[in-house]
C-alpha cells in the first residue's frame, strides 16, 4: 500500500492481518486510497469503479503524491546489487 502511494498512484486497498484496518483507515484519511473490506467482489467493484472514474483517480493520484512518501525501490534494487555483488 504505502509503496503504491509513495508511486503516486490510486490504490484500491484491503486490509489483510489484524493490525491493518486503523493503518488503512489513517492512510485512506490522509487520501490516495479506496478502503475496502477484504472481500473479492468489493474490492473488483472499488477497482472497475475507480478505473471508470479518471477524475477520481486524477484526485487520488494527486493526493497520494502530497503524501509525500519515499519511492524505496531504486534504494532497495542497488542494496540488492551490491549485495549480490559481494557474493
């Protein structure tokens, strides 16, 4: 989830262990996130929903960008390059 945000990117999210629905609910409060119930017809109706609305996900996109989050995974590819460099 906050990898998809830290892209910029709308998400249609559910949570999945026991520790996620606050975590979901604060995310899906700051914006950038469609909460869910784990549910597979909620959340293809959030996603075909969401992927109808290009101004709902314009608006999300734009909120999940002012989160401002950092995109870890150029940071994590050249940690791993190294690593396996060192092998």
């Amino acid at each position: 989830l906050l990898q998809s945000l830290a892209c910029g990117r709308p998400t249609v999210a559910a949570p999945i262990a026991g520790d996620q629905p606050e975590r979901l609910a604060q995310c899906a409060a700051r914006g950038g996130v469609v909460p869910v119930a784990l549910d597979s017809e909620a959340l293809a109706t959030a996603a075909l929903r969401l992927h109808a609305a290009p101004a709902e996900r314009l608006r999300l996109g734009a909120q999940a960008r002012a989160l401002g989050l950092a995109n870890g995974v150029e940071t994590a590819l050249v940690a791993f390059g190294e690593m396996l460099a060192r092998r």
